[in-house]
C-alpha cells in the first residue's frame, strides 16, 4: 500500500536524524516539504511517471459554398462543431491563413479574417497548428517530456518536434484518416511522463456534485463527499467511476464543508452522472521507489545547507564590521582620556601642575613676603622702638637726676646763681628729648603695624593662590575621574568587541561544520540516485513508419 505524505515526511526526517525538527524546517514551505517538491520532480527522471492523455488529429477540409464577409460558409458537409473555435483554417486555393473565431452553425464559422469565397478549398487544423500530423498540447503544463505517441491506437510514431505548444509527429498527412468521417481513426495517445505526485489529503473519496451532472468535454465539477476542509492541489491526479481516463487538477481547490469546484485536464470523455464516484489518488510512487525516494529528498534537504557557510561567513563579516566599529569606538574613547594634547589625563595634569605651581610660586612668593613683612615689623617694635623705648628711660631718669641735683641745689643756695632753674631746665630738656624718643618709638610701631598690614595683605594674597590652587586641583581631579570613567567605557566597547570577535569565530566554525552536511547529503543523495538508475526500465529501440 503506498505510504501517506505525512509518513513519507517522517521516513525523511529519520533519514536526516531530525525528527523533532531542531535543524530542518519540517513546517508548510519549509526546507523539507520544499525538498519532496522537488524530488518528486527529480525521480520520475528515473522511475517514470506516466500519464495518458487523448488527443484528435484535425483533417477535415472542404470548399466554400457561398462568399461570407469574414465567415466560412460549407453547406455541403455540415461539418462544423461548436468546439472548432481557435482552431485554423488553410485556404489551399490562395495559401491564405485564418484562425476561427466564433461558431455559427454545422454549416458557418466566422474568422479571423476575410479568406474565404465561394469554391475556394479549404483544411481544417488543430489550435495553433499548421498541418493535419500536429496536435496542440498547450493543456498539459507539468509534464517532463513526452514519453511516447500512438496514432492510430497501437501504433507508435516518432515525436519530430515539439515547439511550444505544438507536437508534430511523423507521419505522411494523406494516411490521416478525415476527422470528420465517424468511422475514422482520430484519436492520439500521447504518453508523457510527469512528476510523481503525493496527495497530502486524508480522505481521497468523492462524488459528483451536480444533480444534471456534466457533459463529455467538460473541464470542471462541483463535487462533494471530501473531508470538511483542506487544499486539492494543482497537480492531483483522479479517476472517475466507469470511465478509462486520469485527470489532472489544473488548480488548487479548497474544500470547505466537505464541497469545493474542481478544474481538469484533460475534459471529460463522456457524460457523467450526479453522484458518481471519483477516487483521489494518493501516490505514484511505488513500493520499491518509495525508500528510494526518502533518501534521496533526506540527501537533497542536507545539501541545501550547503549555502549556510556563505551565509555564515557573512554573518561573520557584518559581526566583524561591528567589532571594527566597536574598537573604534573604544580608541576614540581612549584618545578623549588619554590624548597627549588634548585628553582629560592631560587637562587633569595641567591644572595640577597649575595649581603646584600657584602653590609653590605665587603662594610660597606671598608668604615669603609676608615673613619679610612680619620680620619688618618686629624688628621696627624690637629693635628700633626698643632702642628709642630706652633713649626715653635714659632721658627720664636723666631727667629725674637733674631733678634732684636741682633740688639739692635749691637747698644749699648756691652762691653762684639760680641753680634750680638751671637743673630744671636741664630736666625738661631731658623730657623733651624722651617725648621725641617716644614719638620716634610710636613712629616705628606705625611702622611696624603698616608692615603686619601688608603681611596680611600678602597672606590673603597667599590664601587666594592656595585657594584656587585648590579649585585647580579639584578641577584636576574631576579631569582624572571624566578620563577614568572614559577609560571604563573603553573597557565596555573593548569587552564588546572580543564578544564580537568570538561571535566571528563562531560562526566560521559553523560555516565550516555544515560542510559535513553537504559531503553526507551528496553521499546519500548519488547512493540513491545509482538504486534509482537500477530502478529504471530501458527505453527499446523503435522504427517508425510514416505510413
């Protein structure tokens, strides 16, 4: 019994070791189903898929009875079917060439243009075609080549060309029967071989759906008796009861409550009757293809990481590019602490230096003028007011001794004059010489209070050079804690950096171990490919008659 999709699926992914999906997309579209798509296309290379589809040739001709603008008029043969539109007629009388446009009865056609006048002779063709040994196969779009041709049934011809849609095949056109005679041989079989095809659906029964049913040539049914949702996809093969032919879905159809609208190809081959059974075919894979097939799409799905490495790599260089940019970023951070002209370490070591140097030039030159000041000053009090201090003891008690010689004098009456008034005078000039002294001794205590004036005036001097060499220092510190925290930066975008650089290294290392995928996906991929060889069946060595 030929497997379920969805058993072919897991063969697949046991063939790839992956059957909880951690390395392969197993999902709708994802690598897997792709892969099966695929594959199905790929094997019937080598065990064929082959379909029937039943073709007429077209040799009917004539000669116009009557002069029609634009029509072909045969009232001789009655030969005219509604289903000859599109096809072509021959005027064999002036090689002239029309394509028929619409049917107006047995005995008119209208054209595509005005070729036709009364006796003239005339052939009848296939859709696009240009002789009675040609056939249009322009319905049939997933064929992989045409196997091979019968015309008559039985009887194999040589397939001379196909161009587009038009096969030739090899045959003298005075043997085709005339298609319009009902005993004749008209029908071709062309054999093509198409891809394998897997239906995805659970319940392949069905019944047509129309209670007039459907006439011979009919390319679409409504039908019903389906599971109640999911897809019929374009490529789905069906039988239909009692009848000989396969037909092909032309479209996908989606099934809703169990009825959906079907397209086909090729149309009917006779009229069916409502309710009518038709049978979805699951597989054209046979048993023997079947395992083949699963590791032949398991080898397909392991090359396809083949583009994973390019992937990775490029991966790899965009991560390189943000390392790049991240080191960058750390040496610009760097250059901001750390610039030998103009970086924060710099300015924090200028205004220290500046303020050492407020502190042992401009501080340190106050003060020392402040000392010299202070100095000043009390020597002025020690030295030059204390001598002038003891001129003014020397000159009081001088003045005190003549005081009390005076006195004495005054007690013993000098004969020789006025002697107190002398010694007086004499006391009050030594007084006088002491109020100078004394004057000369607050002089210099103005003096040496003038000099404490400017030594404070020099310490406060020296106070504000310490101060704003504090302020510099301050300044200096806040420097060297801007540079640390630009440094510290450096480090983040340094430590991103590395993390970039292994994300690299990582990825290269990937890049490299999906290679093995590759090697071991074409391994198993040519081991399937050489049973599938073995598989296929020869083609014999056939001559054709053209007779």
């Amino acid at each position: 019994m030929a497997q379920t999709y969805a058993n072919l699926q897991d063969r697949i992914e046991l063939n790839l070791q992956d059957t909880a999906g951690a390395i392969y997309d197993q999902g709708t579209d994802g690598e897997i189903q792709e892969a099966i798509a695929d594959s199905l296309r790929d094997v019937a290379n080598y065990v064929k898929h082959i379909v029937r589809v039943v073709y007429q040739v077209e040799s009917r001709g004539g000669s116009a009875t009557a002069t029609t603008t634009g029509s072909l008029v045969d009232t001789s043969n009655l030969q005219f079917v509604a289903g000859d539109v599109d096809k072509v007629v021959h005027n064999t009388t002036d090689d002239t060439w029309a394509v028929i446009t619409g049917y107006t009865s047995t005995s008119v056609v209208t054209l595509s243009k005005d070729i036709m006048a009364s006796g003239e002779t005339y052939y009848i063709y296939n859709k696009g075609c240009h002789a009675s040994n040609q056939i249009n196969i322009g319905d049939v779009t997933d064929y992989l080549w045409v196997d091979h041709l019968e015309y008559p049934v039985g009887t194999w011809r040589e397939i001379e060309d196909i161009d587009g849609d038009i096969l030739t095949f090899g045959i003298n056109s005075r043997y085709i029967d005339d298609s319009a005679e009902t005993a004749s041989r008209i029908d071709v079989h062309v054999y093509f071989n198409k891809r394998h095809k897997v239906s995805q659906l659970t319940d392949l029964a069905a019944a047509v759906y129309l209670t007039a049913g459907y006439s011979a040539g009919d390319t679409s049914m409504l039908i019903d008796g389906l599971q109640s949702s999911g897809t019929i996809e374009e490529g789905q093969e069906f039988t239909i009861q009692y009848r000989k032919e396969i037909y092909t879905v032309t479209a996908d159809a989606t099934i809703a409550t169990n009825v959906t609208s079907v397209y086909f190809y090729p149309g009917l081959e006779a009229d069916v009757d409502n309710d009518t059974v038709m049978t979805l075919k699951l597989s054209t894979l046979d048993t023997m293809t079947e395992p083949v097939f699963c590791k032949y799409t398991a080898g397909a799905v392991m090359m396809s990481k083949a583009g994973l490495p390019i992937q990775e790599a490029q991966t790899a260089i965009a991560v390189l590019t943000t390392a790049s940019t991240a080191i960058g970023n750390m040496t610009a951070i760097i250059d901001v602490a750390a610039n030998p002209t103009t970086g924060l370490l710099y300015k924090g070591i200028t205004e220290s230096d500046r303020a050492v140097d407020l502190i042992t030039a401009y501080a340190e030159g106050a003060i020392y003028k402040m000392d010299a000041e202070i100095l000043k000053g009390v020597y002025l009090v020690t030295t030059e007011a204390g001598g002038a201090i003891y001129k003014i003891d020397a000159e009081v008690a001088q003045a005190l001794d003549d005081l009390d010689t005076g006195r004495a004098a005054i007690s013993t009456m000098s004969p020789f004059g006025d002697i107190s008034a002398r010694y007086l005078g004499y006391a009050q000039g030594d007084v006088a010489n002491a109020r100078g002294y004394h004057d000369e001794a607050q002089g210099y205590i103005e003096e040496a209070r003038g000099s404490a004036d400017v030594a404070r005036n020099y310490m406060v001097e020296a106070q504000a050079y310490i101060q704003q060499a504090q302020a510099d220092e301050q300044l200096s510190s806040n420097y060297m804690a801007l540079a640390a925290h630009e440094l510290s930066s450096a480090a983040q975008y340094m430590n991103q950096g590395v993390g970039y650089l292994r994300r690299v290294n990582t990825n290269l290392a990937v890049a490299g171990g999906w290679r093995l995928f590759e090697e071991k996906g074409s391994l198993m991929r040519n081991e399937a490919i050489r049973q599938l060889e073995r598989m296929a069946k020869p083609q014999p060595a056939k001559s054709f008659s053209r007779n």
